[in-house]
C-alpha cells in the first residue's frame, strides 16, 4: 500500500497505467484491504434539444449513455475524504466534519462542492475514501455533474442520508453553481439521475417536472446510437464566456421587463422564462443587437423542444434529427457560442450519411459535438468524420476520438 502523503507525480501516472481499467486493484494499491466496499456508475450526458436554456428556466431533453465515471469507496469514520482519480492528476483529502476549505481549483472542487451543498442541511459525521475513473475525454458530456451527483450520493450513503432523486439533483446543482462557480440550471444534473435507458427525458426546468418518454407506439427498439465526436481541445467552463452568455440572456428579460414597464427585479432574479415570448418580439429590435439574439434562441430552442417531444412520440427520428440541427445553426447565430474546430465538425456532420442530426454538447464552449447516427453506418460515419474533421485541423491527430454509445439509466448503485 502507498502513503498518500508520499506518493509522487511519477508514482501516480505509473499506478494510472498500470490500474487503468481494474478499480479494485487500483483501491487496494491506494488503501490496502479489508474496507467494506461501494460501487457506483454515473453516466455521462447529451441534450439533443434544449440547449443553453436551463439557466433561464426552459425546456430541455436529454439522455445519459453507457460511458461515464466508475466509483468504488468505502466509508472512514474520522470524517476524512481521501479520493484518487484515474483520470486527473492528485490525491483529495478534506474532512466532512470540518466547514469546506476555498475552491483550489482542481478537481477535487466538485468533491468539497458535494460535501459543502450537504452540509447545509445535515451534520456529516463519515467520510469516504475511494478511487473514481471516467471513462471518455472530458469535455461537453457534463463529466462535472457525473463527478458531483456520484460523489453526492456516496456521501449520503455512508452518513445513513436518504435522499430522493430530485435531492440529488438539487445538491450537485446547488455545488456547481454556489461552489464551483459555475451558473447553470439543472439540465446535466436531471439527465445524470432520471434517464432511463428507452426513453427520452423531456424536462421543464421551472418546475422540474419531467416525463420519460418511449420512442414512437414503445414497442420498437431505439433506431439509433449516440455518437460523440471530441474535437480534441480541451476546456474548463469557468474560463470561457459561459457566465456571460447567462448574464446575457437575464439582461434579455431585464430590458423587456423594463420596456412593459413592469417592476424590475435583481438582475439575478430575472429570467426569460418570466417574460412572455410576444413582449420579447415587440420589443427585441430595440435592445442592443446580442441580447435580442440571447432572446431569440430561447425562444425559439423552447419550440424546438416541443416539437422534438411530438416527432419522438410518432417515432419519426429523421424530423427530430433535423431539428437538432437546427438547434446547432440557433447555438452559432444567436447565442454565438462554438469554437472554430466545433462549428467545422458540425459542418462535416451535416454532410455525413448515416447521421441523423448533430450539435454541440454541453455549453459549446470547445469540447465534443454529439450526433443520433443509424448504427449501421457507424464505420463509414467514423472514418469520413475523422478524415475531413484531420484535413482541417491535422495539430489534433493525436487528441481527436469517436465514441459510439447507447442510451443508458441515470447514475446507480452496481
């Protein structure tokens, strides 16, 4: 067994390569034996329609799938957290019995976030100590909020804490936006905790009422794989112009609000979802030109949604495809997010036979672009992708990967 005070960054990528895909051998590497253990899988996400509107309070859609982050721990009665990833460098230890120290930005931030949004409401006596491992690059398939709702019910489990589902999501959205820093709603959460395998999750984030929808009569089986296309660059939301496109859209609300001459909240307060669609259009030529733009892909990405719910229950993929496109060129138009290596794999994959319809995931700030494709094309779909995605920018030869992916339960005890 290592000292985790003494293990170096050489000794931590040597236990990487060598634990990679076994965590048991990596615990007991760590930690030794005889620990009663817990294991749980909490599975990565995609919106197909209803991006970049949670934070106003929209309509959303999504799906978790059968990649995501494996966690195995065991409880510490001292109250101390000792957490290895297999993914990113560092040992985190804190104690749950102790106020949460200060974000230190690194990845233990979403660990201190799960314990800091708990302890509000419970006394935490038991820590846990564990390994995690994700098993796909990170960017655009919301691993932070795997990260967050896995380490949010390891937690409860070991302090005896039951929690529903809508708990959960409550917790890890709480620590990614009041800890990490991060304002978003709670769309990555829900997909991580409710969706089921054969159903589309369909999710008014105002009320947080939800419905788990079959696809077409239910008696048919999914006509199609998640394909995740990561461009090879890399991205932490917290340094790009995440925070503002939100700041953006509440300002959207606040003018109209202003301009109806109604009474004004904080800006904090004020959302789209508050506005009627109708007093934003008589108004959005007035406002200055990026904040009638954050208006209109509300708007319009809420009717997408909406249409999206009514080709999926006929069983029509090929309409709901198209309407994730669409959802993309509203993502580049209005609310002018996308690097240029994302819009050129969006563009590549409204070429691309076999794909059904595509856009970025997650913020679109950098990351992955996400597709529903016909399985039987997966090959063909791969080797066009990469070979016009490499013509375009060949600096990521070495980064640039293709997943192939099925829909899958939200995150779980194994």
């Amino acid at each position: 067994m290592f000292d985790l005070i003494e293990i170096t960054k050489a000794d931590f990528k040597t236990i990487i390569l060598i634990f990679m895909y076994n965590l048991h051998q990596a615990y007991r590497t760590f930690f030794g034996k005889g620990d009663a253990l817990y294991q749980l899988f909490s599975p990565y996400r995609i919106c197909p329609l209803g991006a970049h509107v949670d934070h106003q309070h929209g309509l959303v859609s999504g799906f978790a799938f059968d990649n995501g982050i494996d966690f195995l721990f065991s409880a510490t009665d001292t109250g101390k957290v000792e957490m290895a990833s297999l993914s990113f460098e560092g040992l985190m230890t804190f104690n749950v019995q102790k106020p949460v120290d200060e974000k230190q930005n690194n990845w233990g931030d979403y660990l201190r976030g799960a314990v800091w949004a708990l302890q509000q409401d419970y006394h935490l006596e038991k820590g846990v100590r564990g390994i995690v491992k994700g098993s796909m690059p990170v960017g655009g398939v919301s691993s932070s909020a795997a990260l967050l709702c896995g380490f949010v019910m390891a937690i409860a489990k070991v302090n005896n804490i039951s929690l529903d589902k809508m708990h959960v999501i409550s917790y890890a959205s709480k620590a990614e936006r009041e800890y990490v820093g991060l304002r978003n709603g709670i769309l990555d959460q829900a997909c991580v905790v409710l969706c089921e395998s054969d159903k589309l999750l369909y999710l008014d984030t105002e009320t947080s009422e939800y419905e788990l929808i079959p696809f077409g009569s239910g008696n048919v089986q999914m006509p199609f794989k998640i394909g995740v296309f990561f461009s090879g660059v890399t991205r932490k939301l917290t340094g790009t112009d995440y925070n503002l496109r939100v700041s953006e859209c509440k300002t959207a609300a606040w003018i109209t609000e202003a301009y109806m001459n109604k009474p004004l909240k904080e800006l904090e307060d004020t959302r789209l979802r508050d506005v009627p669609e109708a007093d934003f259009v008589k108004y959005a030529d007035r406002m200055p030109e990026r904040f009638a733009k954050r208006g209109r892909h509300f708007y319009t990405e809420c009717e997408r949604v909406r249409k999206g719910v009514e080709a999926w229950k006929r069983g029509d993929i090929e309409a709901f495809g198209k309407l994730i496109f669409e959802s993309c060129e509203s993502s580049i138009n209005n609310y002018e997010c996308g690097s240029k290596e994302l819009i050129a794999l969006y563009e590549i994959m409204r070429t691309t036979d076999g794909i059904y319809g595509g856009r970025f995931s997650g913020a679109g700030f950098k990351g992955a672009c996400i597709a529903l494709v016909d399985p039987s094309k997966e090959e063909q779909i791969k080797q066009y992708v990469s070979e016009e995605y490499l013509k375009r920018f060949p600096q990521y030869k070495d980064t640039f990967e293709v997943y192939f992916c099925n829909p899958s339960n939200g995150v779980e005890f194994l």
